[in-house]
C-alpha cells in the first residue's frame, strides 16, 4: 500500500474519530439549523482534528437526507460497532466546510456518512 494511500486512511479514521464522539456527546435539544457548534468542541474537551481546522462546524439537524439534491452528490461511510444506550435509531447531522456529516446509530452499528456535492 502506498504512504499517501496509508496517510489519507489514517486521517479518515481521525477525522471519523472526532466526528462519532463529538456527534455522541453533543446535546442537540437546544440547536437550531445553521448553529455554530465551535464552542460545543471545546465545551466537550475535545481537540478539532487538523483536516477541519478553520472550516465551519455548524448544526444541520436529525434529517440526513435534507442535505441531499440530485446530481453529483458523492459519499463515504464508515461503519463501526453500535451504541449500548441506542435505542430504535440515532441520527445527528452537522456541516463541516462543504461536507455534511451524519451520525446514524443502532444497538448493533454506528455509521458517519459523509456527503458532499461535487
């Protein structure tokens, strides 16, 4: 495998990290679309992975399909294992730069879907 093949596979998985635990961790009772969610990162102790240092990080709702137009929209899933307390399905969804990014999780999995229109 490739350095650069095997550099862009481990930033994925950091950035991935982050957006599942941040996604977890964030009460969204009190958001509204298009909210900044910066001081929530901090709030959470939690460090913005390099990749998205200096995007926008906003609220995007528990819709993952509003996001979504006909045309060149492409996606990357990555799929890990489930949430103990998840019952029936969780989904969060937040704007990083031009890339909207969903947390669906079940008892058995969890997936962040990372959509963007290109």
């Amino acid at each position: 495998m490739s350095e650069a093949l095997d550099k862009t596979l481990a930033s994925t998985q950091e950035v991935t990290a982050f957006l599942r635990e941040f996604l977890e961790r964030l009460p969204d009772e009190d958001l509204k679309q298009g909210d900044d969610l910066r001081n929530h990162v901090k709030r959470l102790g939690l460090t913005v992975p390099r990749e998205l240092e200096g995007l926008e990080i906003t609220w995007s709702g528990r819709d993952p399909h509003t996001h979504c137009e006909a045309g060149d929209a492409g996606s990357l899933v990555v799929v890990g294992p489930g949430h103990p307390d998840a019952v029936g399905l969780v989904i969060k969804c937040i704007r990083v730069g031009k890339w909207h990014a969903c947390l669906e999780c079940g008892w058995f999995w969890c997936r962040i879907v990372l959509t963007r229109r290109f």
